[in-house]
C-alpha cells in the first residue's frame, strides 16, 4: 500500500478539478475529507476542505502538474 501524500487543499469544486487534471495524467490519486463536505452539505467553507493526495512516488511530477495549472489559471489561460 503505498503511502499517500497531500499536494493541495481546495474547496471541493476545484479539489474537483484537480483530480480530473491529476487523473488525466496518469496519476493515481485521492480526496480527502470529500465526504464530510456531502454529508452536511457544505462545498465552501471550512467543511467544504478537501485534501488531494497522490502516492508518495509521484508526489513531484503532480506538483508539477499543479504549478502548471495555477500559472494558466493566472494568466488567464
């Protein structure tokens, strides 16, 4: 089992979408604390955290992922 690290913390709406992106590039990944958000019906806010983590071995190449993305999300891209 291999030991899983968090890259980011978002509201549920972007953990989303970063998960696609994630996943999209072969990358096993996971949310964390997702369902809580469900339960309760919180998406922002402090209930609406969700924690998007990666397998320990390719914890570098989704941070790479994850700067490429912020910087076209602020360029408007």
């Amino acid at each position: 089992m291999p030991d899983w690290v968090t890259v980011a913390v978002r509201e549920r709406a972007e953990a989303l979408l970063i998960r696609g992106l994630l996943a999209a590039a072969g990358l096993p990944v996971r949310l964390v604390g997702e369902a809580l958000g469900e339960i309760y019906g919180f998406h922002t806010g402090p209930l609406g955290i969700v924690q998007i983590q990666v397998p320990a071995a390719v914890t570098e190449q989704a941070r790479q992922i994850l700067a490429g993305f912020q910087e076209e999300s602020q360029n408007g891209g």
